[in-house]
C-alpha cells in the first residue's frame, strides 16, 4: 500500500527547511491544508509569503510547520521522486518505437516508454497527448506550463491511430488547439515513414501545423530510426538518398512559404536528411535559435561554427601528442574535416577519428548517442589510439558514466587501456579536448 505524502530525499544546508528540522525521510503530506498532487501542485503551493507545511515524521508524528519567507525563497527540499508522482507510461503501440526495437536483457528502465507531459516540460520529452485527460490540459494551462513538446507525426487522423496503434490518437489532437487557445508554446515533432507519413501527408501535416503559429514555435522532421531488432513489426524501409533529398525539397518549399507570410521558417529538417541526400548543413540564421537541436536539427551547424569562431582566437604551437576521437558513422566525416583544420594550427598532433559501426542496433542507426560500449570495444581493441581516447557525451545516460549496454567508462578504459575523457558537444570542447 502506498504511503501517505511524498518521501524527502534530502535537505539543503542552511535552508528553510534545516532551520524547522525537517529531515530526510520526513514525508510531507499537505501544504496549507491541501494535497501535493506532483511538483508543479508543490511549487505553486509554495510560493507565497505565508505557508503552512504538514510533515510526517517517520515515528508517524505529525508537525504542523508555519513558515513566512520571500515569495520565490526556496525550502531546500529534494524528494525521492522527482515529480512527486509516478511516471505516466504510453498507451501507444506506434509502428515506429525505438523501445520496442531494442534486443532483451537490458536494464529494465530502457523499456519504460513514458508519455508525461510533465517531463515534456521538465526534460524537453515529446508526447503524444493521447494520455492526456481534460484535466490534464487544464492542469498545463492553469501552471502555464512552456513549451510542451509533442509528437505529431500526421494530422490525418486515421493515419495516426494507426501509426501509433490507438484509437484515440486522432481525436487528441484536437487537445493541440487548446493549448493554442491559451497561449502555451509549443514544439512539435514528425517522424517520417516512408510511404506513410511522407509525400502528400507531410505537405497536409505541415499545412495544418501553420495554423497554430506562433504559440506552435517549430516543427521537426526526422526519420524514423529503424534497428535489427524489428521481428513481427511494422514493415518500414529507410529514405535512400534521392528520398532524402525530395523530403528536403517539401521542407524547404513549405519554409519559404512559412517566412514570407509569419517570418518564420517554422518546419525544420533534422542533420541527418541533408547528410543522406549529401547536401550542406544550412547556415546557423536557418535554424531561428536551435529551438530543437535536441532532436539533431541543426547539431552540425552549431558544432562546426562554434569551433570556427573559437579556432579563430587561439594561435597554435608544435605540441606534441597523440589523441583519438570515436563516434557515429554519421558524424565522423565532419570531424574528421574538423580535425585536418586544426591540424593546420597543430601540426605536431596525430589526430585519429573513429567512425564506429553500431552492431549491436543494426548498422543502419548511425547516430553516435546509441553506440554501444562493447561496439566501441569491438572496433578499437588493437588500434593505435595515442595518448588518449575522446568520446562525445551523448553516449552517456542521465550524466552517468555508464553507456546504453551498461558498460561503464571504467570498463572501457580497462578493455582498451587507454585514458577516456568524455567531451561535451560543442565546438571548444572539442578543441580544448584535444590540444590540451
């Protein structure tokens, strides 16, 4: 039976809440007499300048806490769960998962498809909004919560029920219209399947989407990534080339449209469709922000300009040394061209890079935030890898050092014995990575 309040995890030194001798593993179990229903309940809850806390001691005494502070003063208390409520998990059964495409013996969490609105917010997560009650909209308009991030993929409402295999999946769009109507900004997100969601359903999609600029701020194009492990699923090929390119041709049309008429280019293809259609990354203005660079739109421009702008303050010198790189397939022709121009500031150091075959997913997943320890292992065991080994931190889970197979850097560092350090995704990292 679950417990009554929510768990503290922890207090912060010289807060509010050590000063009224709240502990970890008090439970708090109302806030001016009110329920917490999750964070946002909390937060709400507590910025005033008069509140009153019920908390639980673990003996199941109950203190009854009057605290006057500044508005937006923090307590200083982390709880156990960090929405102060269980995850919302998806009812969906989309035809395009990457969960359902991983192999079994995994971590356990690797498997929980969460479609949580309140970690839409919190983490930038997409959701489909086909677990989303009325309330649950209410609750995003009440709190304001910006931006909520949703995953799209087609206003065709038969077509989504049945890409995402729910027969509410059409009629939740119109939840998107709600939002509109109280001013919540939002992202949306396509992922694209060919001879589905692509061609005219993209052009219809992208129409229909216009209509809720601005408070809808970008939409992204992606393919759907599709693994090895796909027996008894959907049968979906990838875009070759010429596809990639006719993608880009829809995309562009409709950003040219979008920007004469609401000044913004509003639909957005992700790296990977020009690096297919081997056309160039477009230039950083294209991107209005990087508003989803999370989603891979618009990653290249921003890590080549920011080493172009750094590379142009530092001076170079004949240091010697000896470094790798490894990364994605996708990636790893433009670090190499990277690392040639720096080479022309460092002459003295050897600069190797990587590109990894993913095995473990399946070879056409190149992207390097789902290589594996064990195929990195696999691939450099026996190469000359210098002084030491970088590696981009997308490849590590929740800032753990810790890779998707479980395998830890430690681990690859014993396998390979090499020293690994971890590089951020931007472009001085990189140079300060590997010169210094």
């Amino acid at each position: 039976m679950r417990k009554k309040g929510h768990l503290i995890k922890s207090v912060t030194a010289g807060s509010i809440a050590e000063e009224m001798e709240i502990e970890p593993g008090d439970r708090l179990l109302r806030v001016n007499e009110k329920e917490i229903q999750d964070v946002f309940d909390f937060h709400y809850a507590v910025n005033d300048e008069y509140i009153i806390l019920l908390i639980q001691k673990p003996n199941g005494e109950e203190w009854e806490l009057e605290i006057e502070k500044g508005i937006e003063e923090d307590l200083g208390i982390e709880f156990e769960e960090g929405l102060m409520d269980a995850y919302r998990s998806c009812s969906n059964k989309c035809m395009f998962c990457f969960i359902d495409q991983m192999p079994p013996g995994m971590r356990e969490t690797l498997y929980f498809k969460d479609d949580d609105a309140r970690l839409s917010f919190l983490q930038g997560n997409y959701v489909t909004l086909t677990n989303m009650s009325e309330k649950d909209i209410d609750r995003i308009i009440f709190y304001k919560l910006s931006p909520i991030n949703i995953s799209v993929h087609t206003t065709n409402k038969e077509l989504r029920c049945q890409m995402l295999h729910n027969r509410f999946a059409g009629k939740s769009l119109d939840k998107i219209k709600r939002l509109y109507d109280a001013g919540i900004t939002m992202n949306g997100q396509i992922v694209l399947c060919k001879g589905l969601n692509d061609g005219d359903e993209l052009e219809r999609t992208i129409h229909d989407l216009a209509a809720y600029i601005p408070h809808m701020q970008s939409v992204s194009v992606v393919p759907v990534g599709l693994t090895k492990y796909r027996d008894h699923l959907a049968r979906l090929e990838k875009f070759d080339k010429k596809e990639a390119g006719e993608v880009l041709k829809i995309v562009h049309r409709w950003q040219d449209i979008l920007y004469n008429k609401y000044g913004t280019r509003f639909i957005h293809a992700s790296d990977e469709w020009y690096i297919t259609a081997g056309l160039s990354i477009p230039e950083a203005e294209h991107y209005e922000g990087y508003r989803q660079i999370e989603n891979g739109v618009g990653m290249v421009r921003s890590l080549v300009d920011e080493f172009r702008e750094y590379y142009e303050t530092i001076k170079g010198d004949n240091r010697r040394k000896s470094v790798s790189l490894a990364t994605g397939m996708l990636a790893a022709p433009i670090l190499k061209n990277l690392m040639v121009q720096l080479n022309q500031k460092y002459p003295n150091i050897h600069i190797s890079v990587y590109a990894i075959r993913n095995e473990f997913f399946g070879t056409d997943i190149t992207v390097a935030g789902l290589l594996t320890g064990q195929d990195i292992m696999a691939q450099l065991i026996g190469e000359e890898l210098g002084d030491y080994l970088l590696l981009p931190d997308v490849l590590l889970r929740n800032g753990e050092n810790v890779l998707l197979d479980d395998i830890t850097v430690a681990d690859m560092e014993n396998a390979l014995q090499i020293e690994i350090r971890i590089v951020q995704s931007d472009g001085k990292s990189l140079i300060n990575a590997v010169v210094n």
